[in-house]
C-alpha cells in the first residue's frame, strides 16, 4: 500500500510538471501560463464559441528585487473579456496582446492572475499558440481548438434554492424545505458560563452559520468559470430588500466592528462552475436573528461572473423564529392547571358527597366510552389519515376529537347537571389511554387537565348546571343549545391552542399559521360546536328513558 502510494504521488507531480508549461527559470525568476484552464474536468482543448481561462502565475525566487515587463501574445480568435483592470490590452491584426508592468520584491514573492477569455465562434478548429514573455524569458503555450457540437451555447439557469442543508450539502427530512429555523442566542452567555466555556466572545458566538443553502443550477454545455453568488432576503409582498441575512467579515481587522461589522446585508459567496451539467453551489446562511421576525419571506439568488448578464432566480421562504409566545402560552395554562387541581383537591370530598353511587357509575361508562369511541380510533388511524390526506387530516380525524366527544360530555352533563362531572369523565379517559396506549407527555397532562377546568369554568360560569338541575325532562330551548355548544366550542378552541403552542415549545413542532388557523377553527370550533348540539338531543333522550 505504501509503495502504491509513492507511485501515485510521483505520477501526480510529473503529471503537474509536464501538463503545466514552465517557463525557463533564470535569476531566480519563474513563471508558468496554463492555457486553458480548467476549474473541474481536464480537457485537453477548446471549443469554439465557448468561454475559457488562462492561469498565469510568476514567482521571484532571487534575494534582489525585479522588475519585469510581462506580455501576452494570445492566439487569433481569443479574446480577453470582463474588467481585465490588471493587464494593459492592445488589439493588433488579427489577435490581442496583454501587457503589464510589476515589481517582484526579494526573498520570496508570488503573483498570479486568472484571465477570463473568449473563443470565437467562426475560428476553425485546428492547433494555435500563445507567446508568453516576463522579462528574458519565453514560453509558448499550444492550443487545440475543436469545433462546437451545437450551434447556440445553452445558458445556465437556476432551477431551485434548497435550504436547509448541512455543511455537506445533504438534506434534514425532519425539517421542512425552505424552512429557516432561527436558534436562540438571548441565553448564550449564561449557556456558556454553565457548560464551562467561559464568558466567550459574543462575536464568535455570532459568526456561526444557522444553515446552509444550495442553489442548483443547469449547465448543460458545461461552461466553466467563476462567479459570485449573492442571496437576498426580499418581502414577499413589496419585493424590496429585508435586512437580517448577512456575510461576516473575514477577519477582525475589518471596519469598526470587526468580524460583525457587516457592511453586506446578504449572503455572499466566491464560487466555480466546474463544468457538469448539474451543480449544487453550497452556501452557509448567517443570519441576525434580532433583525428578523418569523413569516413568509423570498429568497433572491443572483449568480454574475462580470461578463454575461446575470442570472436571478427567487424562491419563497419561511423563516421560523423561536420566541416567547409558546412559552408564555404554556407557563398560563400550566399555572391555571396547577390553581384548578389545588381547588379541585380542596373541594373534592363535597363533589363526590354530593354525587350519588349510580352517578359515579354512569360517569365510569362515559369516561370508558369516550376513550372507546375517540381514543381507539383515532389513535389507530390517526397515522393513517395524515398519509392520505396530509395536514387536512385534522377534518377526518376531528369528527372523533370534536363531534363525537363532545356529544358523550354534554349528554353527560344533561343526565348528571353537576359542577365536577366532566372533569371526573376526563380523568377515566385519561387514565385508560395512558395505560392502554402509554400517551404519558407533559402536554398530554396539561390537554387533558386544561381542557376539563375550561369546560368546568365555561358550563359553571354560563349558569347551564344550576338552569338544567331546576329541569324535569323538559325541551331545551334553543337559546341554552347555542349556549352549550358556544361554551364547550371556546373551551376547546383554547385547550386545541394551547397543545400546539406546547408543541412548539416542548418539542420543536413548528406548525404554519394557516394550519394552526384551519385547525382551531374545524376541529376547536365548528366540529366541538356541532357535537354539543347533538349531545344536547342525545342527553335529552337518555334522560327521558333511564331518568338520572
């Protein structure tokens, strides 16, 4: 292994040395021009019509100082193109000469330059030469030129922006495509203090990159050169520039601010097209979490070499902001939980001295029945409606959470009108699916708890126990059905908020608005509503048949 090794290494530098013209070194002065340059694949040749490049590099190996008058003589039919601000460019007959005057200071010094040229679409194919001069010294550089197989070189285009990346350029399933998750750094110093890093440089901390980008482009006649890429963060609705995505500075000695001090309110990035037909240009994403907030965004990528127009391309954004409404949300409800237990407890022996046996038992039966009729199947299949019917699932899967339930809970209330027995008929079905499907999660306890003290508050406070023991079978008005069925469908609109914003919290679930929008108004609202109206006719009848 090691002797192949050896060979492999003594084969690249002869490769190096031979398939690199090196001028002549005299007085310590060498310089070497490949003619064409390639940035990926090696081709031994041009093709009219296309672009290609030209490395020419210059060392002064002497202790004295030289100054050394450099020419190029190009081929006929090459041109130089873009800004060429380093070279003084004369045009002859039929060809170009490129000239410039430069001190190499003594001990070591080293000077290169890439020059982006063109080959012209009439030149015949056949073998060409560029005559090179830096002072004393003279190389010539042959160059092959082959005919172009198409008769338009096709452009290169962007065909998409793909985020978010790792440094390896692969893709997270677990995140969501075109989704920026912004990471909160309001807790670093304090992170860093406790983990032992010390109070570290809050720059540094910055610098990080939240992501990485991939803009994908075709190249089908595979064009190689360099370009700058450059992603804004536009408004969706005015297209204009947004600030918070910006490219740090190389070093610390920069403007002002160092590192930070960015005076380039985008991405930006040095890249090289080398030449396959399709390429992923990687990008890592800075961005400012303080100067951004959480919605709908577009991404502008804008590829320019300085020679042909540029290319841009745009694509929507959602840009996800860890923030402190999830945690107020959750902190609320779990201090409403937490006062509604301690007064649950404290009342407790007076709610079940006030319920008689056969009560208990019929509360039992709804509890076990509820978990039969909405736990079980929508446990079971829950999985099952949200691959056929993705995030609209929630308008099958809420006929079980919204109709069906809240038909057994007002029925419920209609045959035993007192304070306590939907909260007792929540914690049975509670309990059975915790053991029957292990469903044991912090936010699994607070849906359940806050969801029995809101429908407690709400059927209590609108006065529907009292107006329904003073009952005897007779018809419930209309008015008091709209009045159950709009206390039951706030109270779930709420405990439905809640569990996602726990979602969010505990675990990272980051749910669209319009999904939270669609969710709390079917499955909280509409379907809780339609389910206390039905319960009111099934209670009515239950109570008509078996009385309490």
């Amino acid at each position: 292994m090691t002797i192949k090794k050896a060979l492999a290494g003594l084969v690249t530098v002869l490769y190096v040395l031979f398939a690199i013209p090196i001028g002549q070194a005299k007085d310590g002065l060498t310089f070497s021009c490949q003619l064409p340059y390639y940035l990926g694949k090696v081709k031994d040749s041009v093709t009219s019509g296309t672009q290609t490049a030209a490395l020419f590099n210059i060392e002064n190996r002497d202790s004295a100082d030289k100054e050394v008058v450099i020419t190029i003589s190009l081929p006929p039919g090459f041109s130089p193109v873009g800004t060429q601000e380093n070279w003084e460019i004369k045009k002859r007959t039929d060809y170009y000469v490129l000239t410039r005057k430069m001190l190499l200071p003594g001990g070591y010094s080293h000077w290169y330059d890439l020059l982006p040229l063109q080959v012209a679409s009439e030149l015949p194919p056949g073998s060409y030469t560029a005559s090179i001069t830096a002072g004393a010294l003279t190389q010539q550089v042959p160059v092959a030129v082959t005919a172009s197989q198409t008769a338009d070189v096709l452009p290169i285009t962007v065909v998409g922006i793909i985020l978010p990346l790792d440094k390896d350029g692969n893709t997270d399933d677990r995140r969501g495509q075109n989704v920026l998750l912004l990471r909160d750094r309001q807790w670093d110093y304090y992170k860093n203090l406790l983990i032992g890093k010390g109070a570290s440089n809050q720059e540094v901390e910055a610098i990080h990159p939240v992501t990485h980008l991939g803009v994908d482009i075709d190249n089908p006649s595979g064009v190689q050169k360099l370009a700058v890429v450059t992603v804004r963060l536009l408004d969706a609705g005015s297209h204009q520039p947004v600030a918070g995505l910006f490219t740090p500075g190389a070093t610390n000695e920069d403007t002002n601010g160092g590192a930070l001090d960015r005076q380039k309110d985008y991405l930006e990035s040095f890249v090289a097209l080398n030449g396959d037909t399709k390429q992923r240009l990687l990008m890592p994403v800075y961005a400012d979490e303080r100067a951004l907030a959480g919605g709908d965004y577009m991404l502008q990528a804008e590829i320019s070499d300085g020679i042909t127009p540029n290319i841009v391309y745009e694509s929507p954004l959602t840009i996800v902001k860890k923030d402190s409404k999830a945690l107020v949300v959750v902190s609320i409800a779990a201090l409403a939980v937490m006062a509604g237990l301690i007064v649950a407890f404290s009342r407790l022996r007076r709610v079940l001295a006030a319920l008689k046996t056969r009560w208990l038992v019929t509360i039992a039966l709804f509890g076990a029945s509820a978990f039969a009729v909405v736990n079980v199947p929508s446990t079971l299949l829950n999985d099952f409606f949200h691959i056929i019917l993705g995030p609209f699932a929630v308008i099958v899967t809420g006929l079980f959470n919204g109709v069906f339930l809240y038909m057994m809970v007002v029925a419920l209330v209609i045959l035993i009108p007192r304070p306590g027995v939907v909260a007792l008929m929540t914690v049975i079905r509670m309990l059975l699916a915790m053991l029957a499907f292990g469903q044991i999660s912090p936010i699994g306890v607070l849906s359940y708890c806050l969801q029995a003290l809101l429908l407690e508050l709400f059927i209590y406070g609108s006065g529907m126990y009292g107006w329904l023991q003073k009952q005897e079978g007779e018809r419930i008005p209309a008015g008091k059905i709209v009045l159950l069925a709009v206390c039951c469908g706030v109270a779930d609109t709420i405990s439905t908020y809640v569990l996602l914003q726990g979602m969010a919290f505990l675990y990272r679930m980051y749910y669209a608005s319009w999904y939270i929008a669609m969710v709390l108004a079917i499955n909280g609202f509409v379907y809780t509503a339609i389910g206390a109206a039905c319960g009111t006719a099934l209670g009515t009848r239950l109570a008509r048949i078996g009385g309490d």
